[in-house]
C-alpha cells in the first residue's frame, strides 16, 4: 500500500475512534476526505493540527501509516527501531 493512502486510513482510524466528524479536526471536510482518500497529502502543521484536535501525538499519526503500510512490522519493532535510530541522535 502506498504510503499516502496508509496515512489517510490511520487518520480515518484514529479520527473515528474518538468519534470526531471530518469537519471536527480542524478543516474542511472535503479537505479530510481527500486527506482520507489519499488524494492529498497534509503539511506537517496541518498534521499537527490534526493531532492535537484529534488528542494525540503527530508521531502516532505517522506511526500508525508505517504499520498500515508494512503490515508485517510489529508496533513493538517499530518502537525500537526509532528508540535505535534516536540513539544514534545527538539529542
């Protein structure tokens, strides 16, 4: 799956398990809905404003596409594999 469309099906998910409309999270519907349909890809402060509408982290928005995208990753590899790769970080 591409990762457009993963990313608009993990905002979907998300979004509706918090019982927010499309017109709730901070824009048009019909921008969400092409959003959700992959058709238009967010920028990263319309991604954050997404989040903070929705209650979460942009990154689980993100992370969520990666394991929609990649089925065969585990939530669990996923985290470590970032924990990893912010290791290697000077932070």
């Amino acid at each position: 799956m591409e990762l457009k469309y993963a990313f608009g099906q993990a905002l979907r998910e998300l979004r509706m398990s918090k019982d927010l409309s499309q017109e709730s999270i901070g824009a048009s519907q019909s921008y969400v809905s092409d959003v959700e349909r992959g058709l238009k890809t967010p920028s990263i402060e319309k991604l954050d404003e997404f989040a903070s509408t929705i209650g979460i982290h942009p990154v689980t928005i993100l992370a969520k596409s990666y394991l929609i995208k990649d089925r065969s990753l585990s939530p669990e590899d996923l985290l470590t594999l970032v924990r990893k790769e912010l290791g290697m970080c000077d932070l």
